[in-house]
C-alpha cells in the first residue's frame, strides 16, 4: 500500500466497499 496519497486508497477502499455492500443490499 503506497503512503503517499492516503486519500486516494480511502476513496478506491470506499468505492469498492460501496459498490460490494450495494450488490449484497440489492441481493
């Protein structure tokens, strides 16, 4: 994991979370 833009891996972390929770929200 790289430490120099920590903004970046929260949002990538965030929109693959988001998009996972919504395939299993909608299932």
């Amino acid at each position: 994991m790289q430490r120099r833009n920590p903004r970046l891996g929260l949002i990538s972390i965030c929109g693959a979370g988001g998009t996972a929770a919504a395939m299993i929200i909608e299932r």
